[in-house]
C-alpha cells in the first residue's frame, strides 16, 4: 500500500504539473493571439490610412491633369482665332492687291 500512495502522489504531482503547464501555455497562447489580433488591427489601419492617402492623390492628380488639358485647349482655340484672324487680314491684302493690279491694267 505504501508503493500504490507513492505513486498516487507521484501521479497527483505530475497530474497537477501538466495542469499547471497548460494553464500557462493557455495564457501564452491568449496573450499571442490578442497582440496578434492587435497587429492585423494595427497594419488594417496603417493599410486603409496608405490607401487614403493615394485615393486623395489620384484625386489632385486628375485634376491638375484636367487643369493642363483645359489649359491646353484654351491655347489651342486662342492660336486657331489668331490664324484664323491672320489669314482674313493675308486675304484681305490679297484682295486689295488684286484690285490695284486690275486698275493698274486698266
């Protein structure tokens, strides 16, 4: 009987060591998973802010692009009345040349 209390002691000990170890690596395990948790939280946050910032940089990307353009036709509309104004003015010499050459033959 001595031998069998022997080794329900040696069982109760053992018994309560892995307990105690499971407890601990439980602990372990909830305090790794919350920081984890914390970090996928952390980087969520840090993506979404990157991703906000880029979305208001295409944002003033595109309007300055639409800037540029409008600029751009302005210019463009701007040359095509000054040619337009200077091939009236070359036309209206030609034609008054023209005319002093037909009354010069005459």
């Amino acid at each position: 009987v001595d031998d069998l209390t022997k080794k329900v002691i040696q069982l109760t000990k053992v018994i309560v060591h892995l307990h105690t170890c499971c407890e601990n690596i439980e602990a372990r395990t909830l305090t790794r998973r919350t920081s984890g948790e914390d970090e996928v939280r952390r980087i969520g946050a840090v993506a979404a802010g990157l991703v906000e910032a880029q979305r208001l940089a295409r944002g003033e990307a595109l309007k300055y692009r639409h800037k540029i353009l409008d600029d751009r036709r302005e210019q463009q509309r701007s040359s095509e009345e000054e040619s337009l104004e200077a091939l009236r003015m070359l036309r209206q010499d030609l034609d008054t040349f023209q005319a002093m050459e037909t009354k010069k033959q005459e």
